[in-house]
C-alpha cells in the first residue's frame, strides 16, 4: 500500500484471532501496522506479530526493492508490535536499531541482544535526517507502555503515533472507526488519559496531515474529527448524553426490574437508553459505552455478601480504567440483607467527580409498587434535562428558573434574522415576580445589544459550574457579527424561535423587551418572561467561581505589565493606556490589573 510517494505500508492482517490480548472480542480481526520510508537512507517503522514472520518479511522485501534498510526504528515494544525485531535483524544484520534507553532495556529482555555499536538511542526530541525526510522522536510514556514514543515526519506531515488512533478490526473489513477504536482506546489506552492529553497538546504544535498507527487504517481525511475524540476520550468528558443501563440477574427479578425502568427513561426523552445484560453481553463494549454516554445505572444482587461477579467484574474495569466525570444511579436486589448498592458505591469511591442520585431502588426480591415509585422518581431524576429540551414534555413556566439567577454569568442568545448569536453577560436581575421581569444589561459595543434592540426577543440562559473555559472562549472572545458561534452546534429552539444551549446550563429563560434604559456605555433591557425551564440542579457558575475555578492562570512569572482579569490576557509594558481594549475579550482597562 502506498501511503505517499516514499512511504509504503507493510503491515499485516490477522483473521486468526479471536480474543486480542485475551480477553477482547476482535471478529474482524486485527492489523498489524508496519511502515517503510524510502529515502537516502532507508528507515523501517517497527516490526508486526510473532505469527506473521514471513508474510511481514516478504511485504518488506518487495518494498524495498532490492535496498536494505538503514534503520529500525522501534516505537512500542508490545510483542504485536515488536516480536520480529530479532528475526528482522537476522536478515538484515547490518542495521541499526532506533529506539529509547527504556526500549532497549526491554528489547534485551525480551531478545537477550544488547546490539552494542548497532543501536542508535535517541532522547525526547531528537531528530534524525534520512536525506529529504526529516523524522523526530516525541517521547509518549504509558501512552499506554512506559517506553512508547511517536515519529513525526515533517517532509510528508505525517504522523507515526504508535498505539494511538489505533482500532480493532483488520483493514481488509470495513466497519465504523468511531466504535472500534472507541473500544479500543477505552479498553487499551483509557486509563492513562492525562498522558494522552499531554502528547496532544504536543500534536497541537504540528502541521498532521497523515496518521499512521500500529492498529487500524491509515488516516488522511478529516482528521481533526479524529483528534476531537481522542481529545474527548482521554479528558474523560461524555461524548453523547444518554443512558447506560449495566445489570446481571439470577432468576429474572432483576431483569424485569430493568426492564420497567427502561420503558420509564424512554418515555421521559430519554435520548439514547443502551442495556447490557453484563452476563451475556460483550464485557468490553458495555465499557466502552459506560464511557460514551453521560450516565450509568448498575443494577445488580447481593451475592455472596458482595454484588454478582459479572457486575464486579464490570465495575473493577471502570476503576481500573479511570472511569469519571459521569451521573451513577443504582438498583440493588437482595432477598434478606441487600448489600449491594453498599458495595458498588464503596467500589467506585476511587472515582472521580461521580455525581450519585439521589434515589437508589431497593428491591427485596421481587418488584412491587415502591419499586415502581423509586424507578419513576429516578427516571425522572435522570432524566430532567431531557425533559426540559423536549418541547412536549417540558414545563414552559417553570418560574423557579428565575432563582438560578445571581451574580452568575449568562449566555445571552438571540438572532439577527440571519444567524444566531450568544454573549457572555454577569448582569441578570430579577426585578419583580408579579409580573416576573427581568433586567438585562449589555455593553454597547457588543453586536448582541444592537440585534436585542432590533428585535426585542432574547433567551438568558444560566451557565452551571460545569462550563468549561471554552464556552468563554466561544461567547465572549468573537464577535456574533463575523462569526457564527453556533456552527456545526446542536441546538435547541424555545418558543420564541431562539437558541437555548445544549449543555452547561441549569436554567434559561425567553424574556421580550418592555423598555429599555440608556445607562451610557450600557443598555438596561427591562423585560418580561414568556417561558423558563429548569434544565439540571447544578449550581449556577458565579463570577467567583469562573475567577478560581474556571478561568486559565495566567502565566505572569518573570513578566511585568497587566492582567485582564476577566480571560487573563497578559498586556506587557509600564502603563496601560486609560482607552485600552483587551484584544481576546473585550474589556476595558478597567478589568485589568498590575502584574503582581
């Protein structure tokens, strides 16, 4: 397979197993990635499975073409990966090895070959010319072996990133990327994602314009949709809302539990319900989608004074694999001292930012009328986002909304009849509740304030703690005048046919202008509310929240000048002029502060 005009593929395809690493399912089998770089100097990008010697040897030699290569270059030492590195040096003795002081540790343990004057040890950040191609060396430890590193060849832009965006599957079956590789990398890589995270940062810095992995298809399209999951995945941030029911039952009561309760999900908007019977079902795909899906109910029996095997199977592998970030719900059934939900709670305390129900279902062997009220109020626990976004199923006046609103921050929507727009804002003011007004106020110079005026419509959509800093980015760092903050955005519509946000609220409310107040450099809009939903109980981002919480630290050691302390960008220099503009978010000087 030609990848470009120099570098060839040599892998191969493996339809003879069936459990890769022993334990996950691979029905289309595995690839075993291997690649040639044709140059002056000849260069070989690791080796493949003990299983497939010749067939890999014989891929290289007719690449080659007569040449022998110069180099081996080594990146992960995984015996798929790595295995024929002594057959390789068999036949091509007079190469020299390319590796890291902790590969060639483990190269000896595993060959017995110290390669004395055939080695070549390269640090982190190195750099090797093979003529027209130069190639450097980004150390990736526990990505997800701690010796691994990645090549970046910056003559063809091209990525060899090791196990990373690697998939199931051979390459001579086609299937859907985004689930194999999500599976996977959850099953594979997913417990090291700050490790992933940093070598990402490190990718950010680099033209990429070809993905080579030692799994899975060559990318050359679309890669920043790619680069988005993984980024998604190793920051351990749901990738679609929706609900994983995980259970195992004995003799039946368990499952009918389940069952009932999925019906009630689905009923309340539910937009995605997924069940896995843990006893039957793919143990590595229930996984998977305990980590794609923002919320995960367990339902299980007390077994042995503990929980069924399955389940603690299933719940060792969330722990093991750095599972977090996720709402948890629990069913527990035991016939005369039910201790499951004890022990499935005290398993996932190693967990990070789980967020438990309130309601646990409590079954004493099998399902009566309290149960039933304990599935409804969890169902309607979990689902009362859903509910909210759902134009049939919400409460549109919902008042309570108007208690979300405090010296928080706002996204502000509204439409200019050609596109929609969003402003970040801290002023929100209840003014009276009979009738309920509300007062807004926006800078001038803001294009929201001119849209509003027009129009006399808005939507306050109240952020909750759980908004990243990029919402700042995306609402208070552009201009809705030459930019469309909402594309390629899943949006929800209220009744005045304005944007509500998807995620990171709590709260918005559609209010139409009554009057507005000219206060100078601002605009007061003094409005009424024509429909308020309550979307989640999260607590409303204050400003002091964003301050510590949020808001990235500036770096301002060994610099002097000013700080905005609104997105912390840093103006370098003894004065700062009274008239002075923050270029990323738009303050004044009077937002800044001295440095130090």
């Amino acid at each position: 397979m030609k990848i470009t005009d120099t570098i060839k593929y040599v892998g191969v395809n493996d339809h003879q197993v069936d459990l890769f690493e022993g334990q996950y399912a691979v029905p289309n089998g595995m690839a075993y990635n291997s690649y040639v770089i044709l140059d002056d100097k000849v260069a070989v990008m690791d080796t493949v499975d003990a299983n497939f010697k010749h067939e890999w040897l014989d891929n290289l030699e007719q690449a080659l073409g007569g040449r022998k290569p110069d180099y081996l270059i080594v990146q992960h030492m995984e015996p798929d990966h790595a295995a024929n590195v002594s057959n390789f040096l068999e036949v091509y003795p007079g190469t020299t090895v390319v590796a890291n002081a902790k590969t060639f540790v483990m190269i000896k343990n595993f060959f017995g070959l110290d390669l004395e004057g055939q080695k070549l040890e390269v640090e982190n950040g190195s750099t090797l010319s093979l003529g027209n191609h130069n190639l450097t060396f980004v150390f990736a430890p526990m990505v997800h072996w701690p010796e691994v590193m990645v090549t970046y060849d910056s003559t063809d832009k091209v990525l060899f990133s090791a196990d990373g965006f690697g998939k199931f599957g051979a390459l001579d079956v086609e299937e859907n990327w985004d689930d194999e590789a999500r599976r996977y990398f959850i099953g594979i890589v997913g417990k090291y994602g700050a490790q992933v995270q940093r070598l990402l940062k490190v990718a950010a810095t680099l033209d990429i314009q070809i993905i080579c992995p030692l799994h899975g298809p060559v990318l050359t399209e679309n890669l920043g949709h790619y680069i988005s999951l993984y980024d998604t995945w190793s920051s351990y941030t749901p990738e679609e809302e929706g609900i994983v029911v995980a259970y195992t039952s004995v003799y039946g009561h368990t499952k009918e539990a389940v069952n009932q309760f999925v019906e009630k999900l689905k009923s309340k908007g539910c937009p995605k319900v997924v069940v896995y019977d843990l006893a039957r079902d793919d143990m590595s795909q229930a996984l998977s989608d305990a980590f794609r899906y923002s919320k995960l109910v367990l339902a299980t029996t007390t077994y042995n004074a503990g929980i069924y095997p399955f389940m603690n199977d299933f719940i060792t592998r969330l722990v093991e694999h750095n599972f977090q970030n996720r709402t948890v719900g629990i069913i527990e059934n035991g016939s005369w001292a039910p201790l499951a939900a004890k022990v499935m709670k005290n398993m996932l305390s190693e967990c990070k930012k789980i967020n438990w129900l309130d309601t646990t279902v409590k079954i004493m062997s099998a399902v009566n009328q309290e149960n039933r009220d304990q599935m409804e109020a969890m169902a309607s626990e979990l689902c009362k986002e859903y509910i909210a976004k759902n134009d049939e199923l919400a409460n549109k006046n919902d008042m309570t909304a108007l208690f979300r609103i405090g010296y928080g921050l706002y996204v502000v929507t509204s439409n200019d009849g050609k596109k929609d727009n969003g402003l970040i804002v801290n002023t929100v003011t209840q003014l009276t509740d009979s009738p309920f007004r509300v007062a807004v106020n926006i800078n001038k110079t803001n294009y929201s304030h001119h849209v509003i005026k027009q129009t006399g419509v808005m939507n306050v959509n109240c952020l909750s703690v759980e908004a990243p800093f990029s919402v700042f980015e995306q609402f208070g760092f552009q201009s809705g005048r030459s930019v469309d903050k909402f594309a390629g955005q899943k949006v929800n519509r209220s009744d005045n046919g304005l944007i509500f946000l998807d995620k990171y609220i709590n709260a918005f409310m559609s209010l139409k202008v009554e009057q507005y107040v000219d206060l100078g450099t601002h605009g007061m809009f003094i409005c009424s509310v024509t429909e308020a939903r309550v979307v989640s109980d999260q607590e409303t981002m204050s400003y002091t929240y964003y301050q510590k919480n949020v808001k990235p630290k500036p770096e301002t050691e060994g610099k002097k000048g000013f700080v905005c302390k609104v997105c912390g960008y840093i103006y370098e220099g003894d004065e700062l002029p009274e008239d002075y503009i923050c270029p990323l978010c738009k303050h004044g000087a009077v937002d800044f502060e001295p440095i130090g």
